[in-house]
C-alpha cells in the first residue's frame, strides 16, 4: 500500500471536484439573465436649493390621452433643506413643459380645472433629509403616439432634460 499514491489521488479528486464546481458557476453565470438593465442617471442642478439636485424617474402614457411626468428632488448635501415653503400647495409642479423638437410643439400641465395643476399636492412645506429624494409628479397632455421621445423642462433646474424617453 502506497500512501504517496492515495494522497496524491486524493489530491487529484479534490483539485478536479473544485475544477468541475467553478466552471459550473461561471457557465450559470453566463447563462443567467441579468435583470438589472444599465442605465444613465441624469441628474441637474436645482437653482433654488444648493445641494439639490433633479432627476426624471419616468415620464408614461396614461390614461385619457396624457403622459405623466414623474420627477425627483434629490440632497446630494449633509444637512435637512428646505425644498418649499409656501401656501402655493401645487408650486413644485408650477411652469414646467414638455418640447417635441421635430414638430416644434410645447406642451403644459393640464389642469384640474379649479387652475391648479394636475400633480401632486406637496402641501406647504417641503423638508428634505440627506441622501432623500422627494418625488413629484405632473400630467401633460400626450404628444401623437408617434413621438417617442421629448424634452422635458422643469422650472428652476439649471437645464432641461433632452429627450427623455416616454414609456407605455
């Protein structure tokens, strides 16, 4: 009986078994799906507040012929800022507008018809924490089905958001 020889069979199996395991990993790898799709964060200053800043989370179709504009404040600072403060319940969703470049059309806020925007009502004031986001959101009246993109402009932001893609 060969003692060298069984360690070194022994040896062998293990190396082989660790072999056999790690490629398994790396073609699950491979093969699995990655569900996480890359994407770009656009993110503008908020001239109003130093430290925030402002990103589209989504801009859809919805119901009745309108698209719905969802935005947010973000803190990028260390302190507690103040986003808004004032009677104005609707002033966050105030003088923003879609632009379809290619047929040169501008698009606003519809209204609830008592001339208060269709959009979130924030209340009076509006803390935001570090490191939070605060989200609002607007309709807009849809532009022709064949637009699927445009650019969003968003009052007090230091530059619009160049076509944005609106999703169904």
């Amino acid at each position: 009986m060969n003692i060298g020889w069984n360690i070194s069979k022994l040896t062998a199996k293990i190396i082989l078994s660790f072999l056999v395991v790690y490629k398994l990993s790396l073609a699950q790898e491979a093969v699995a799906p990655n569900n996480a799709t890359p994407t770009t964060v656009v993110e503008h200053e908020y001239d109003e507040v130093p430290g925030v800043v402002v990103r589209i989370v989504e801009l859809k179709r919805t119901a009745n012929n309108t698209v719905t504009l969802r935005w947010a404040y973000r803190n990028t600072g260390s302190d507690v800022v103040e986003l808004h403060n004032s009677a104005r319940h609707y002033a966050l969703a105030d003088n923003h507008y879609l632009l379809d470049m290619v047929d040169k059309k501008q698009y606003f806020g519809v209204e609830q018809g008592n001339g208060y925007p269709l959009a979130r009502n924030h209340g009076g004031e509006v803390m935001l924490d570090p490191g939070k986001e605060y989200v609002m959101w607007l309709r807009f009246p849809a532009p022709p089905s064949n637009v699927d993109k445009i650019d969003v402009y968003i009052d007090r932001v230091s530059e619009p958001f160049e076509a944005v893609q609106i999703t169904k």
